[in-house]
C-alpha cells in the first residue's frame, strides 16, 4: 500500500561526479531521523546493468549487498550506516531493471497494443519503483539520482520526478542539488558560475532546486555575499544556499549541514511536525571518538582491486568504526595481491601489527594472497579473512600442514587433486552462474569455546553473503584433525561460516562479509576484535 501522505526529497548532482550526493543523501537522512522521522532511501542509477553484481569494481566500485540478497550500489552502504536501518533490493532501481520490466511488460501485452514510449511507460515504472518504498510508516523518502545534471542517460529520472513535483500537492515534495563551487588559486576566489550554470540546466528539464548544497574546498565557507549572488542568479533563498566544505572525517557531514540549518530547512520545505528536537548525541560522539585517535595500529589489506579504495568501501569504514570504539586509528597499507612473492614479502608486509585478505573472485593475485595468510601464521600476526580471504586460508593450511600440496580451489585449478574449496554438488548442474550465488542474509551457528563464539558473545547470528564457492565437506576431518577448527556453520551443518586457529594469537576467517553490517556508532564485533589484537600485539595497547 502507498503512503499517499509521504513527503519525498529528491536529490541531484551538478557540475562534476564524485561530489558525494550519497553521502549528503544519507546524512539529511540521519536529520530527519533523529527527528522523529521515519526516513526511507533510494537510489536511481543511470547505468543499464540490471544491477552492478556483474561489473568490475575497477568501474563501480564495492557491490554492496542487503540482506534480501540484493546486489547493489554501494551508496545503500552509505544509507545503512547513517540511517542504521537495512535496505533491501527496493531501494536500488537501475535503467536496466525498468527497461527489462517494462520489455517484459510489453512482450506480455500489458500495453494493451499502445506504442511504448520513454514517456510515459519508462517514467511510470520510476515513479511506480519510487512510491513502492512509501510504504507505512514510512513518512519521508529521499531519492537520489545517480550521474550528473547533462548526462543523457539520467534525462527519464529527472523527468520522473519532475512529473511527481506537479503530480503530489504542494510541500509534499522538495528538490535538493549538489554542485560544485570550485576555488581558483590564482585569483584566490570561489567561482560560483559553474553553479549557475548547473542549475539553469537544471531549471530547463522543469525542475527548480529549492535548496543548493555547495561544496567547497576544506576552511572555504561561503560568505554572505557569495550565498546571496548564487541565491539571486539560481532563483533559490539565500539561507537555503548551504556550504558543504571538506571535512577530516566524513562523519563529520550530517553535524556540519545541521549546523548550517539543512534539517530545519527540508522540515519547513515539507511541512513535517516539529515535535522533537534533533537527537544526534550517539553521532556527535561518535565522530567526537574519530576525532580524537592518536595511536596508529598499521595493518596490511592483501588484495586484487587495491588501485581503487572504492572496491573495498564498506571495509574502510568498518575500520574506522572499530578504531573509535578500540581508540586507536587503524592505518591501511593496501598491498597488491598479484605482485607479492616469496622474496619480496617481507619487504611488503614486514612490520604491521594486521593482515587483512579480503573477497574477490578469479585466479589473478590469488597465490600472493595465500602467501599473505602464510607469512601471518609463521610470524604469529593477527589475521582476518573475508569470503575469499577464508578460501585462501583453508588452502594455506591444507597445503603446509595437512600436506596436500596441490590443495587448491575449483575455482583456481578444476584439475586439482584436493580441492579444498569447491562448489557443492547441486551446484554443478546450474548453468547460470548467478545461479551459483549464494547472496544475502544466512544464519551460522557458532561452536561453543571457540574464537568466534567469545568475539559475538551468543550461539547463533546472521551475516551477510556473496560468494559461489564453499569449504569442500571430504576434506573437513582431515583438516580438523591438523589443527583448523570450523568454528561456524549453517544450521544443517553442511556449509562452513568460520574458521580459526586456536595455536595462534589471533587468526579466523569468514565466508560472509561482515563489513556491511558494521556501524560507526557500533562497529562490527569481528572488526573490533581484529583491531584490538592487531593493537595488542603490535604493542600499540597493553594485553
């Protein structure tokens, strides 16, 4: 059912890409949340994949992945963190998605024999995937439109919701934009022309801004003059002109735009109730922790998409987060995977107090992430897994202590004379490998007196997905018997969640990945724990 009394901010971006309208997106949602809202998000990207679970994270970035297996853009991750709520597939739609249901639509004769056309089949099932999020209690929704102001293939969006402003009565909806105000150094001024310039673009599509977000350089405000110029020529209230400068931490985001009078602003612009006054205490003291960090603890990520940190986003702030609550400031060294060797090892991983491996898929870089795991089993440094980083353990171990020396994956070698790591049998006969996946939210039961079951402090927990490949069930006894404890399992007891190993300081791996669930204001138990061995027995924190 529709919430028909929801109101619905709509968010833009201008300029130039990577201004970071998710991150705005979601931190005006911590606003409206904190007072008294209940706030729902989505994001329409332009792109015509039906949704980035196939796409090179050299291109997009981290998928991020909700817990109704959905494969998204990594913005939702943004969303989760500073919302604290789950998403679902529901609240990543892409023109892929729209233009493969309406297809479908037509193909079944849905149309009734009419031409089908942008407008308006393709801007009804936006709107249509947009309101299907307006559900009770629901009562705001905040829409932000991926790529920039100009890009032909964001036209339908921004058509959509120009329909849905004439369509929804007066103060129900609001249209937010993001754009650039850069600073020339030579002159040694903000050019606000630019912004101008966006908006008329934005103003000729039959949408106008009711408020401008403006991001500047850091310690570069806009001045009362320069907030009444772009007010004038943009035809949009000086106090609704809001600088959003670079901050240290972006965490920062959602206390500088209160400051700057965002969260009064859309609540007037919407006519919501003005019963609560903003709490954002467990935010301000969480960024206030953030802040505060003096002690670096170095820790090493052995991976395959290092030259872009967006592959791994979700796992740079799970970091963050742990280090505010450990109180110390985890410093990543990204290590290529494909380029460490026996003779350069120690070079590259000599002297940090962590070594992270994390998810990834393909053979390439894969024997340098096994040599990862065992240079921190024989120098005794704190080791964590993810997905892939939990493969790569168990064909360590298999190798060096149960003596199979050509353990390997299926994935990596379907020769192999012991693969460790394997698809289960119902697998083989699916063609499809989407079909493969197992994506989304699974329970695991934890082993009593193990690693794990001390980190979570219960039996039982659920954690995210998103892998094909599994621990191979004939080779469980034979590595348990060497020593690898399987410290986590499904609830049937045939999938492995968690290893470790109890002979070393501090060494467990999973098959999910925890990063998406990790919080600022409550940091992820694995990260944590992670952080702090890594401080412990890097001498940063006394045991």
């Amino acid at each position: 059912m529709v919430n028909t009394k929801a109101k619905f901010v709509f968010i833009t971006g201008g300029v130039v890409s990577a201004l970071g309208k998710g991150i705005c997106a979601a931190s005006l949602g911590r606003l409206l949340k904190a007072r008294g809202n209940h706030v729902a998000m989505i994001k329409l990207d332009p792109y015509v994949n039906v949704d980035p679970g196939t796409m090179s994270p050299y291109q997009h970035g981290e998928v991020f992945v909700t817990d109704d297996g959905g494969e998204t853009d990594l913005d939702l991750g943004h969303y989760e963190r500073y919302l604290d709520e789950n998403m679902s597939r529901l609240n990543n739609t892409t023109t892929g998605q729209i233009y493969k249901t309406v297809i479908e639509r037509e193909r079944a004769g849905d149309y009734l024999g009419a031409t089908v056309q942008v407008i308006p089949h393709i801007t009804d099932e936006i709107k249509s995937r947009i309101f299907a999020v307006a559900t009770p209690p629901t009562n705001v929704v905040i829409i932000e439109i991926g790529g920039t102001v100009g890009d032909i293939e964001s036209q339908p969006f921004l058509e959509a919701i120009r329909q849905i402003g004439m369509e929804l009565n007066p103060h129900q909806c609001c249209y937010l934009h993001l754009t650039l105000v850069p600073l020339i150094p030579t002159a040694g001024e903000l050019k606000t022309k630019p912004t101008q310039h966006s908006v008329k673009y934005l103003r000729e599509l039959g949408i106008q801004p009711d408020v401008l977000l403006c991001r500047t350089a850091a310690k570069m405000s806009l001045d009362e003059n320069i907030r009444k110029k772009i007010g004038l020529f943009c035809n949009v209230r000086p106090r609704n002109v809001i600088p959003v400068p670079d901050v240290d931490i972006v965490y920062e985001v959602p206390l500088l735009l209160e400051a700057n009078g965002l969260g009064d602003i859309v609540v007037d612009l919407l006519h919501l109730p003005k019963t609560q006054k903003p709490n954002l205490t467990d935010w301000k003291n969480a960024v206030k922790r953030l802040a505060n960090l003096k002690k670096e603890v170095p820790i090493a990520i052995c991976g395959k998409y290092v030259e872009l940190h967006d592959a791994y986003k979700s796992m740079i702030e799970s970091f963050m987060h742990a280090g505010g609550e450990v109180g110390v400031k985890p410093v990543l060294k990204w290590i290529e995977s494909a380029e460490l060797t026996k003779e350069n090892i120690h070079e590259k991983l000599g002297g940090v107090a962590g070594i992270l491996v994390p998810g990834g898929f393909g053979n390439r870089g894969i024997e340098g992430k096994i040599l990862a795991v065992e240079y921190a089993r024989k120098h005794q440094i704190p080791y964590m897994g993810l997905c892939l980083g939990l493969h790569v353990a168990v064909i360590e171990f298999a190798r060096n202590d149960a003596h199979l020396k050509s353990a390997n994956s299926y994935e990596f070698d379907k020769k192999s004379k012991y693969p460790v790591i394997d698809l289960m049998p119902e697998q083989r006969s699916v063609k499809n490998k989407g079909g493969t996946m197992r994506l989304g939210s699974y329970p695991c039961f934890l082993k009593d007196g193990s690693l794990a079951r001390k980190i979570f402090g219960r039996e039982a927990i659920t954690e995210r997905h998103r892998h094909r490949y599994e621990v191979n069930n004939e080779f469980r006894d034979l590595l348990e018997a060497k020593g690898l404890v399987f410290s986590g399992l499904s609830p049937d007891n045939k999938l492995v969640e968690m290893i470790e190993l109890p002979s070393h300081p501090f060494f467990i791996a999973c098959q999910f990945h925890p990063e998406f669930k990790s919080r600022p204001t409550s940091a992820h138990p694995l990260f944590r724990e992670f952080v702090r061995a890594s401080a412990i027995y890097g001498k940063v924190l006394p045991e």
